[in-house]
C-alpha cells in the first residue's frame, strides 16, 4: 500500500523505472518545462463552490457522444510508442480502459499494431491520425484503421514541426506506418521547416479532404483559436479537442483553461469539445466539464500508471479519477455532467 496520493506515487515510481532519455521524452515539453507546468497550475487555481445537502443517491458520471456511452468522461489521449513504457504497451492500455468503461486514442505511432489493440480491448477504440505527407499515403494508414474498427477518427493538426525525436530502442517502432515521416530532404539554402517539414504538411483543405473520405465521427485534435474551431465545424468536423499538445509543440501558447471558455461560446452545441492538457485530478476534471467541455482526456498520468504497473496501474489511474470526479460532484451537489456544465467555478 503506498502511502503518498496514487499519481505521486506513480512519477516516482515511473522515474525510477524508466531509462532517462524515455523518462525525459515523457515529461518535456517544448521549453524548460513551464509550459507543461502552466497548464497544470491554470487547472487547479481554478476554485470550486461546496454545496451540501442534495439529493444525489442517483448521481452518475455516464458520458454519451457519438452513439458510445462509457461510464465517466475520462478519456485517455493518444501517446505514442507504449512499449517504451510498459512492455503490455497500447494493448495493456486498451484493456484497462475496456475494464474502466471508457474510450482511448490509439496514436498513428503506436507500437503495437492497431489491429491487435482493437482486437484485445474487446471494443471500437479512437483512432489518431497524423498526416503521412500527402493523401495517398494518410489514406492507407487511415484504411488500415478504419478496417480495423476504429469507431471515431482523430486528425492531429498541431505538431507538424518534429523538434524532438528521440532515438528508438531497437524493436520498438511505429509499426502501423508503411514508413516513418521524416523532412523532405532539402538543397542548400532552403529551409528544414519550410522547405522540409511544412511542404508536406496538411492544410485546412486536407481537412475538408479527409471529412469525405471518414464516414465515422470525425474530430480535429490540437485547436485552440476560435476561429480555427469555427472553420473545423464548417468543414463538417463532429468534434474538436483543445489542446497545446501537453506544452510539447510550441512553447509560450495560452493554457487551454484560457481558452476553453471562448471556445466554448464559439462552437458549442455545434459540434463535441474535448480538452486535454495538464488535467492531474478528478477536480480539474469537474472543471473542465463546468467550463462547458463535453468530455476530458488525460495524457502523462496513465502513463505513469502503465510504466509502474502496466494495465493494472492505467485502470487505476483512470479509477482514482472517476472516484475524486464523484466526490468532487457529492461535495458540490451536482448529479449528472449535464449538471456540472450549470455550476460556476471561482
Ligand atoms: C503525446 N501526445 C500525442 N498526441 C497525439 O496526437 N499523437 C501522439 O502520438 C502523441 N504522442 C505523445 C507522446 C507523449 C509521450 C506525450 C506525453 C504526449 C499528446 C497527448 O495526446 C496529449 O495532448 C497530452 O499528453 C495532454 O497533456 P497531459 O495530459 O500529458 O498534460
């Protein structure tokens, strides 16, 4: 029995296991760490009302969204390679969230194969897509998906600049890729972003592109300006996610919790918003979904679970978030999400 609070325990723990350039590819993000840290700080200055004395021996976290209904909205965001973590990788984790009732994204660059995941989880996962360079060759990836089961697609448009690759042990890779993305190459005095990275990067008519060729709900992953989740719901998106990517792509971006209001006001009722970035508690769970989100995702915490414990640790991460959601809710007298997104935040 550990005696510090289970996300405390699980870093530790995750530390010590882990080799140090893994354990640094899993906490960085794109600056010296303030980035990622704002996110969580925004998140719990946030203050919540007590309101005792309701009635809420009928009280639930149930999440509905697209024809799914899963017990809590706690989803778990696409990480790539899992295997670095855990051996059980993305499979351990697409178990424990079968077991938890909930939804994962399995990221483009998982390190088991999508078929396997989606197989062993006994249930249509998410699938997350980056763009492969041009639409030929996201096509097949997304075939391979879709072919698998994969019940919802999610584009990730936020990190089309590569900074910080890390070298691979060998035998673990994105084995869903026909082959791993790299830069164009360049001639001398041309660009590596530009030049490289950028030419094939996708644009907003790729999104319009790849909404013909999704026939499940589709979601643009990594939006945080009104104007970008005003086009993503002209361009017939179902949903977006608000994200900075965990602080991982650019650095000195707003936090979402600064956002998420203005977008809310934008798009909401109009399409499903998603948040995630720097969410540590079912508190700030409680937050997001009074500040009008439809449903959360988590990134770095079930990842600390997956690499101290495998699938058993994600299954409780998730777990300990639904419980601290559900007294969060007892203690603010609220008995449903649709009732959260009524109560003001402090
Ligand atoms: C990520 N993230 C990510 N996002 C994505 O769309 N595809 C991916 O393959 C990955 N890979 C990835 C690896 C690692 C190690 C991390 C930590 C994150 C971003 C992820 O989905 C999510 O946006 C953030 O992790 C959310 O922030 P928190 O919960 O980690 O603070």
């Amino acid at each position: 029995m550990q005696s510090l609070p289970l996300l405390s325990h699980y870093i530790q723990q995750a530390q010590a296991k882990l080799p140090a350039t893994v354990w640094h590819y899993l906490q960085s993000d794109a600056g010296d760490g303030r980035q990622r840290n704002a996110n969580e700080v925004a998140w719990q200055a946030l203050k919540l009302m007590p309101r005792p004395l309701q009635t809420l021996h009928h009280a639930n976290t149930v999440c509905e969204m697209f024809g799914e209904r899963w017990a809590h909205p706690i989803l778990l965001a696409p990480v790539a390679y899992q295997r670095l973590f855990h051996e059980d990788g993305e499979i351990g984790t697409a178990i424990a969230c079968n077991a938890q009732q909930g939804q994962m994204m399995v990221s483009s660059l998982a390190s088991q194969t999508i078929e396997q995941i989606i197989q062993q989880a006994q249930q249509p996962l998410w699938f997350q897509l980056y763009w492969q360079g041009d639409r030929a060759r996201t096509a097949v990836l997304l075939q391979k998906a879709l072919a698998s089961g994969a019940s919802a697609v999610v584009f990730t448009v936020d990190a089309p600049v590569k900074q910080s690759l890390m070298d691979l042990p060998e035998g673990i890779s994105a084995v869903n890729l026909a082959q791993a993305l790299a830069p164009r190459p360049i001639t001398p005095g041309q660009s590596n972003v530009f030049d490289g990275w950028m030419s094939q990067a996708p644009t907003w008519e790729d999104v319009q592109w790849l909404r013909q060729q999704v026939k499940v709900p589709l979601l643009v992953k990594g939006l945080m300006h009104v104007d970008d989740a005003k086009r993503a719901v002209d361009a017939g998106c179902d949903g977006i996610v608000v994200s900075n990517h965990g602080g991982r792509v650019l650095d000195h971006t707003p936090t979402v919790t600064a956002v998420l209001p203005q977008l809310v006001n934008a798009v909401g009722g109009q399409c499903k918003i998603l948040v995630d970035s720097g969410f540590r508690s079912g508190q700030d769970v409680f937050k997001a979904l009074a500040m009008g989100a439809d449903a959360v995702c988590i990134g770095r915490p079930y990842v600390w679970g997956l690499a101290t414990e495998g699938a058993m640790g994600v299954a409780k991460v998730i777990r300990w978030m639904r419980d601290e959601l559900e007294m969060t809710m007892a203690l603010t007298g609220v008995s449903s999400l649709d009732d959260i997104r009524q109560v003001d935040l402090y």
